[in-house]
C-alpha cells in the first residue's frame, strides 16, 4: 500500500535487494510525487518509471491506497514490465475496492 507496507510480494530467488526498503523507498517517492501533483493542480500519476544501467523501477496505482511496484535488473524490459503491471493491476481492482 502508500503507507509503505508489503501486502505481497515475489522476487528471484538470487536477487540481492532488500524488498522491505525498497518499497518504503519508493512508496514514499511515489507520495511525494502524487502531492507535488497535487500542488500544481495537475492529475496525480498513474504510473511512474525510472530505468537506468543496471535496475529499473516501475510504480503502478492500483486504487487510492495501493501501489504494484516491479524492481527489475538490466534485462527488464520497461515496455514488458508496463505491460505486466497494468493487466496485474486490471485484475487486483475489483478485489481492493
């Protein structure tokens, strides 16, 4: 959720990231992103992606409360990764409402 707590989670079994941290990192951009948004009355985002050399992040709403996060390595695609979220995040809304 926003609030920066796991509801579920999935990872590679050789992955070496600490899923706790990084969704209270990124849930927390994510807040600061939607009220920046806010401030400038502009419509708060619906996903929000960063991809550099080695990981990239993808953040999607799901309602108001809850946010899919996908933390990807180098091979991650950004417009697989998109993709994957938004039909995930078709599919968790009529449970989360």
């Amino acid at each position: 959720g926003l609030d920066g707590v796991i509801v579920a989670s999935s990872r590679d079994a050789q992955a070496e990231v600490d899923a706790e941290l990084v969704a209270a990192v990124l849930t927390d951009l994510y807040r600061k992103l939607d009220t920046a948004h806010v401030m400038a009355e502009l419509a708060t985002p619906d996903e929000v992606q960063a991809f550099g050399a080695r990981i990239g992040w993808v953040a999607r709403r799901v309602t108001g409360g809850y946010v899919l996060i996908a933390v990807v390595d180098d091979r991650g695609i950004p417009g697989q990764v998109r993709h994957a979220l938004r039909l995930a995040a078709e599919r968790l809304l009529p449970e989360l409402v």
